[in-house]
C-alpha cells in the first residue's frame, strides 16, 4: 500500500493499493473555495467531501493508468497549464500561488490536479491512435453540413460535468451540482470552476464548448439551452454517465457574427502599495508622471513593445485579438472604442498599478466563418470525449476500491 497518511489523518478510499486521506479531500475542498469564493467551513466541506472523494478516486484510477503507460508530464508543461488559468481568469502571474499560500492549501495539490489532467489527455491521445487523423473527406462532409445550416441559430455553451458511476451515488451528485450552481449563480466564474470540478476533457479550457449547434448536444440539454438567457446557467440536467451543468455564453446566426476586433499592446507599471486615492505614496505619484510621458512620447505599436520590454511586469504586452464587444470593464471598451489606431492612451490607474495601451489595429469580421482547423479540432475532442468515458469504465470495473467515507 502507498500513500501512509499522516497522523490526524484519515483513510477515506483505497485505490488499486493508492491511499487517498481526509487531508487530500479538505485541501481539494479549499482549492475549489478558491475558484468559487466559499467559505472553508466544515459544513461546506462536509457538503462537498463525497463528490471530491470521487473524483479523487477517478484521479488516482487515471494517473495509474498514466504511469503504467510510462506519460511523463514535465514540469514546464503544469506552469504553462496553470499560466493559460491565471490568464482565463485575469489574474496576474503567480497569483494562483499567492491565493492557495492565504487558504493554506499546498499548491501540490493544484499541480498534481493538472498533471493527472494532462496525462489522461495523452493517455487517451495514444488510446486513439490513428483515429485522431481526421481525413480530408471528413472535414469536407462537416463543411458541407455546415453551410446547409447557414441562418439558423447557433449557440456558444460552457459546461461542467459531474459523473455518476454509480446510481447509489446519483443523490449525492445532484446535491454537489446544486451546490456548484448556487455558488455560479452567486458570482463564481464558471471557467475556474469547470477547470476545478469538471469531468470531461474541456475542463482545463474553462469547459468551454465553443459555438454549437442543437444537434450537436444532448437533446435534454439542447432543449434548455434554446430557451436560456444568455449568461444563464442552468439547473442539474441528467445525461447519460451524469449530470450537466451549462451556461449560456452567447447566441448568433450560423455563418453570421459581425464584430469589431482589435489588437493592442500595453505597458502596466505596479504599485508597490495598493493605491490610496487620498494619500498616494511618493512611487506612485513617481510612476504617474512617467505613464504620462509614457503618453506623449509613444507613437506606435513597436515603440509600446520595446517600453515593456524594459518595464516588465506579470501582465501580457499583448494580450492578443481582443472582440470589443466583449471587453469589460464597459468604461475601458468605451475607451478602446474611441483610441485612435496608433495613439497612446492616457494613464489608466487602478488599484495595483499603471497601465497604457495603443490600439494596433480595428477591423470589422465575420467571427462565424468556420475554418477546416476549425473543423477538425471538433472532432478531435469528440472522438477524445468518448473514449475517456469508455476508458474509465473500464478502469472501474477493474480496479480494487474501498471507500471509508463515512469514517472520514
């Protein structure tokens, strides 16, 4: 048996030889207060401990089978994958760390949460094979389908799905979903807390689906999300293997979605205290004035690269192709609406910092055009979603597992 637990712990499961504790399920529980925002009381962890339990055990039974196969993740991979977080969520870098440090949670548990995540994704990309060629015929069929359906809606959904292996566990998932959606519907973002809790192979992309159509969901699902505001989320829905929770990101017409779209660049000088607009520090009276000639003297988008370069901070010089009608805070859309292309903005002063930006380009485009990359990246992930779930019913059946739960 691996995995002794320390002393004031408790075994909870047994997994194939695999110890998982009560401290194991109390710093996941922390973890996932962190992506939503509640309280680390005993009672919310008691609420959460038997669906953390089980994804715990679902956790071991993938890594296992990731170590059997000799997947090796490197380290530089996880701080890429907990990067690509910080960013979802407009967080600095480093910040996830910094969070999990105040709870008291050991950042290891994040990191071997992504590594098993990761690893079953190459798992599963060498469990496909061959299948993950997706031929040139393929690609043309969805294309041609694709353009039968110009005009007719489409829709943009995240989701987070929570598995049931069991039908004497059925109650227990659909009081954790309830809990997960109470905290969604109070303000959590749904992308950390898919990439806390989902179960399907979207969870590190936020549980982002991308642009669907309702044929392309399960028709209980489908049926709730023609009918949903968008930024809704959705009560429980039953599915096969589980429950879905979904959220309505957004709504358009197949083939037709125009937008404007800009590139920026930006240079962001931290405070080294938090801003007291009463009573600023010397630095920050310091950095304001150099914002300002920060203002007057840059006059395009390479010169606001080479400022970065000698001003670095945790935020992105460029933060890539931005839509604008999806910018918030509305004041800072308003004020990229109305820059000029290639005029440094005024100083924008916040809490922790300085920042000034150049908009780099604005065009208007079509954001519904569907490109064969497009195409093949779908069925990519389809054809990964069902083997994962077949794999793991496989793992299950042939696994050795004890549960001591109601002794935790």
């Amino acid at each position: 048996m691996t995995g002794t637990p320390l002393p004031g712990m408790r075994i909870v499961a047994v997994v194939s030889g695999d110890v998982i504790t009560s401290g194991d399920v109390e710093n996941r529980a922390r973890l996932f207060a962190l992506s939503t925002g509640l309280p680390t009381t005993p009672e919310v962890i008691d609420r959460l401990r038997t669906q953390i339990g089980n994804q715990l055990v679902d956790e071991r039974l993938r890594l296992q089978e990731a170590q059997r196969r000799k997947v090796v993740i490197p380290d530089k991979q996880i701080a890429g994958a907990i990067h690509d977080i910080e960013q979802r969520n407009n967080m600095p870098e480093g910040a996830m760390r910094e969070r999990l440090a105040a709870l008291g949670v050991s950042v290891r548990t994040l990191i071997d949460q992504i590594r098993v995540q990761l690893a079953w994704t190459q798992v599963l990309r060498e469990q496909l094979a061959d299948k993950l060629n997706v031929t040139d015929a393929e690609i043309d069929e969805q294309m041609r389908l694709h353009q039968a359906q110009m005009g007719r809606p489409e829709y943009r959904v995240g989701e987070i799905f929570i598995p049931v292996d069991d039908p004497v566990n059925i109650s227990d998932a659909q009081r954790f979903a309830e809990t997960v959606i109470g905290e969604l519907r109070s303000g959590a973002l749904f992308s950390a807390v898919a990439a806390q809790f989902s179960q399907t192979q979207t969870a590190l992309e936020g549980g982002e689906l991308g642009w669907v159509q309702p044929d392309q969901l399960d028709p209980q699902v489908a049926r709730l999300v023609v009918e949903m505001p968008v930024g809704a989320v959705s009560n429980p829905v039953k599915v096969p293997g589980g429950f879905d929770i979904v959220t309505l990101q957004g709504k358009r017409s197949v083939g037709s979605d125009i937008g404007t779209f800009v590139t920026l660049r930006q240079v962001f000088l931290p405070f080294t205290d938090p801003l007291d607009p009463q009573h600023p520090t010397d630095q920050q009276r310091q950095l304001l004035e150099k914002a300002r000639g920060l203002t007057t003297s840059i006059k395009n988008c390479a010169q606001m690269e080479q400022t970065a370069k000698s001003n670095p901070s945790a935020r992105p010089v460029d933060p890539g192709e931005v839509r604008l009608e999806t910018v918030n805070p509305v004041p800072f859309r308003d004020l990229l609406a109305k820059l000029p292309v290639g005029e440094a903005s005024q100083p924008l002063v916040a809490n922790d910092g300085i920042a000034v930006v150049i908009v780099c380009s604005k065009e208007q485009k079509n954001a519904a055009v569907q490109t064969k990359e497009d195409v093949r990246r779908r069925l990519i992930t389809d054809r990964v979603e069902m083997v994962s779930r077949q794999l793991m019913r496989d793992l299950r059946r042939k696994a050795t597992i004890q549960r001591f739960d109601h002794a935790a």
